[in-house]
DNA sequence: CTGTTAGCGCATTCAG
DNA sequence: CTGAATGCGCTAACAG
C-alpha cells in the first residue's frame, strides 16, 4: 500500500500538505492541493485508518448497540444504517447485547474503536449520562417513538369498528414500553368512557403461547386482540385456529409493527406501522449533527400511520 | 487510558517486557510476568488497538460480506458470528452487498482494515483466488450446503406421500442454486422412473406472485408445491386460498428453508432445513485454523434434515 | 501557504 | 531473559 510519504514524493510537497489536503482542506494553494490529489488518484492512495485514528483522538468508526430480541426486526434495515454511516465518513461496528445488562459491558468493549458516537438502538435504560450517545428508546435524550399514541390509535380504531372487548397482549420484558402501551390502551378507553377490565391484559413473553392460553382461559369474550410483534400476532391466528376461533371472522386482530411478515400471514395485519425507516433517519440526523457540532437536537418523537388490511372486521352489536 | 508505558513503570519493567508478555508468551521470567500482570491488571489496561495493528501487519477484525437478500435469514444468527469470533480475540467488521457485482469493491473498502480474514456468505462467486477468505456458498474451496441432496430429500419425500404432480418455484437470483436444486428435483424423479415435466417448474424472484401465477395459469394439475424460501411459501399459501385452494388439503407444501417464520405460517412448514448454525460453526471451525496456520480442510459439505410439520398431506391416489 | 519536527502506543529488532 | 532504540503512517503544532 501506498503511504502518505509516497504520495508526498510524487507531488513533490511535504507530508503535512497531502495530510492538509485529505483532512482539513483550509490554506493550501490550489496548485499543490492539485498535485496531491492528483498523486493520491495515480497511486490509488487510501490513508491508513489505524495510523490516524493513532494519531487523532478518535477513529472513523460509529458504535451500534442491538439488543438481540431486536435484531431480527432491525436487521433488514442494517444495510440502510451501514451505508447513512457510510456516507458521512465513517465505518459501523456492531456489538450485541442479550438484555440491558450488558449494555455496559458492551460499551467498554466498544470504547477500544475510540467511535466518534455510539447508536444504541432498542435498549430501555437511560444512557444520557454517556458522551456522545444517540439513543432510539425511553432516555432522556433518546429518539422517542409515540408507543401510547400508537396503542391508542389501534384501540380507537378497534372502537370504531364497534369492538368492546378488546383484549391486548403486552409482553414484559420490556417494561417502560409495556407501560406505556397500556397507558395508551387506557386512554383510548377513558376517551369513550369506556370501562378498563384487567382481566382483558395478558403479560408475557413474546410468541409464548402461554400467554394467550391464559387469556383464553379466563373465559371473557373479547372480540378484539391487540398485540405488539407481529410474530405475536402470528401465535394468536395459529393458536386461536386450534381453538376454532378464526381471524377476523370471530375475533378481530391488529398489531403496533407491520414487518414484512404482516403482509405474509393469514389475513393480512391490519397494523399501526411502526416506523423503523424514520427512526434510523433520525438516528443518521443525530450522527450528522453531532459530527458537525450542532445544537443538539431537541427530543425527537416519531407515530406510527394505521395500515388497513384484513385482520379487523367490525363488530357484531348485539 | 493506561498506555503500555504506564504498565511498565509500575511493573518496573520496559516496554518491550510488557509487550511480550502481552502478545508473545515466549522468554519471559515468571517473576516479570506476574508484575506485568498485576499492573494490567490494577491499571485496566488494554492495548490500543490502533497503535498495535499499525506497528503489526494486520489488525484484530475479520471482515464479513453479507449479500443483503440474505440479511434477513442470516441476521438472526449475526450474534452467534460475532461471539464465535469474538471467542477467538477477533473483531467482526460487516460489509453489505446488493448484488454479486458489488462483492469487490465491499472487499476493497474491507482492506482498510487490514483483516485477518473475511468471510463471505451467500455469495456466489468463486473468491477461491483471494487470500484468506472463508466462505459460504459454490465457490472452489468454500463450504458447501448439498442443495440437490436437499431437494432430492424434499421429492423424495412428497412423493413417499403418494404425490406425483410435484410443482418446483425456483428463483433465479441465484443461477448455481438454482441449478443445483433442479438437479435434485430430476434426480428424485429419475429414481423413481417418473418422468420430468417442464411445466411443474417456475422461475421467478423470491416473494413475488407472478411466479406462482404463472403456474396456476398452466391450468396443470399440481398436488405438491416446493419452494425454497419459507416466505415464498408464505406467498403461495395466501395466494392459493385466495383461488380456494387450501394448504395442505389441496396442495401440500414444502419449503427448504426452515426458519423461524416455517412454525408461524398456518398450517407450519414441513421443510427440509437449512442449518444455517452448523454452516456458521463450519466458518468458525475454518477461522480457527486460518489463524493457527494449519492444513486447510478440504471443502466442506453440510446436508439437511427433514423437519414434519402439517403443510404435507397424503395425496389422494387415483 | 508550507516544510520540519515531534509524538500517538505498540511490537520488534539488536545489544547486552 | 531484558532494556534501549527504531519505525509503523499519520496529524498537529511550530516556525518560517
């Protein structure tokens, strides 16, 4: 590989120019910035990373912290986050994290790339005491997606179509979006002076088939579920097949994601779209104005749109 | 952060005595080592990874290429990649490609990092001719899944069932594979005498409808469909009932895939499974030998299983 | 505007 | 077995 000396040589300039031309591009003349470049184009000339990151303070390199249970879901989108990294500059190094626990564990080990920021994307806890984080979840300084906005949006569409009994599905291993979802679910309630029934909320992890056992045997009609992950809802359409209760003719079904595979069930998912595009938008947002020494942006919030398909039908009134 | 000069000191040894014990483990009193040691470990130190990968030759970081159709099969496995090389004091670097095409220049940018290794996967080139690189997929000296065995497998099988009108969706992304499952798919006939007909055989990208339309348009009469992918399959079971043709009662269904979506679908897969665990096991199997500069193993080939599920029915002899 | 110089932290000679 | 010295490639003062 060519070095910076290489390059130097042939412009017949000192290393500090060529270093001056690649890096801050400010008081050079035109004339040598011209021959650099032009020695750097004839020598295919790459910088070393490891010798400037040595150098520099830090590196080129962005920090993504996933959380496992999210890597399915975001992973059709790592190529979207690689190439918003890409594009300003810099390189995504991957770390994965089990639960919140490790997030710590991870962040140290991340810290050897010396990153210019960490993204730390579906972890609960509140990182905003660390430099330089962009967080997608419920901290402080976090991207925020409006969960009860969304929960209420389905209930209230769920209403609209004369259901009464609707029955949700929360999952609790992640228990500030739990609570938020069914402050949402409330809401929607409370708007329609509408009674809260407890006995319509299930917990429990998710695609567990347990859960929805337990509902099922709390012998409360409901004519409506509503549930987070669309895997969960792919659990609900089998489990509740067994049982003979078809979707939507019996009870009506909607979910707070629209992945790929809402489309790919039987019926279709009728959904509040959660926005994962937007996010990871506002993610490369943060990036920029971070690298660029903005303001910081204030508390980003995103919603979710309804998607019509055929997992609700409206109710029967009796 | 401590720097080895800090560790030295307070071991009151010199560098070159820290670095040893450090890196290689050869020519050290004990005496020394444990002082070292003991400094490591009280000042937490960690070598800078950039001062070490510009004075070495290379760095920590194996370079993975991912195709990106395949980010989503694969993804769900990323953690189980980066713990295994992690496991080995490695770090993983990931590069997206769209197409084939691309596979160069995603491994040029990889050279930046000076990586010990790259491994491919789901690339169908040959890279056999590039230094240190491990992959999955037709290559000479890759590791190889046995797609005709699979599909053979598969044939063999609907046609245990009594099925004779055996229809195949291929896609044609993937020309070897293609190929390859084809030659299964005449091989289970040719076995049993049965003949080969062209028109049980569609081409067409993953997930779209025009294929299987294209079949149903053949007005041939079919009582088994094979398709690769599970999400083909979940396109084919929504499309089938859409013309009142239920799965498994009418057509029965075999996917050779197996992933988390087969158990989701109604009715579940029965698949011959892709073990995508044992082929990332393989890759690090490779890995570890790459690094400890032993023989290469010769080409590996890795067979699936047949997995039951309830998208196979008895077909109906006449 | 530009060249010279001095490190960044580490591994690796080469003498002891 | 060990320490001093050298250089990896680059950036950032510091003088001109």
């Amino acid at each position: 590989m060519a070095t910076i000396t290489d390059v130097s040589r042939l412009a017949n300039v000192s290393k500090a120019t060529v270093s001056r031309v690649l890096t801050g591009n400010r008081g050079v003349r035109q004339e040598s910035r011209e021959a650099v470049l032009k020695a750097v184009e004839t020598l295919n000339y790459r910088p070393n990373i490891f010798a400037q990151s040595l150098a520099n303070e830090y590196s080129n390199q962005v920090a993504v912290v996933l959380r496992e249970a999210d890597v399915n879901r975001l992973s059709a989108h790592l190529p979207q986050l690689a190439r918003g990294i890409q594009a300003q500059g810099l390189e995504m190094t991957l770390g994965f994290v089990a639960s919140s626990a490790q997030i710590d564990e991870q962040l140290q080990r991340l810290s050897q790339f010396n990153p210019v920021a960490t993204i730390v994307l579906g972890v609960d806890d509140d990182l905003s005491t660390h430099d330089r984080v962009i967080q997608i979840g419920m901290g402080e300084q976090a991207i925020h997606y409006d969960y009860p906005f969304a929960c209420e949006s389905a209930v209230r569409y769920l209403l609209s179509q004369g259901h009464r009994q609707i029955a949700i599905w929360l999952d609790d291993d992640e228990p500030k979006i739990r609570d938020a979802l069914l402050d949402g679910y409330r809401q929607a309630l409370q708007n329609q002076s509408l009674p809260f029934n407890r006995q319509l909320v299930v917990n429990g992890p998710h695609d567990s088939e347990q859960s929805l056992l337990e509902l099922l045997n709390r012998y409360l009609p409901f004519s409506a579920l509503l549930v987070r992950r669309d895997s969960d809802a792919a659990t609900a359409i089998r489990l509740l097949r067994e049982f003979n209760i078809t979707v939507p003719q019996e009870v009506s079904l909607m979910s707070l994601e629209d992945s790929p595979l809402a489309v790919q069930l039987c019926p279709p998912l009728t959904c509040i779209h959660y926005p994962i595009d937007s996010l990871l938008d506002a993610v490369l947002d943060r990036l920029a104005q971070l690298l660029h020494k903005q303001t910081r942006s204030p508390q980003t919030l995103l919603r979710g749109n309804l998607v019509i398909r055929d997992s609700v039908r409206t109710a029967n009134h009796r």
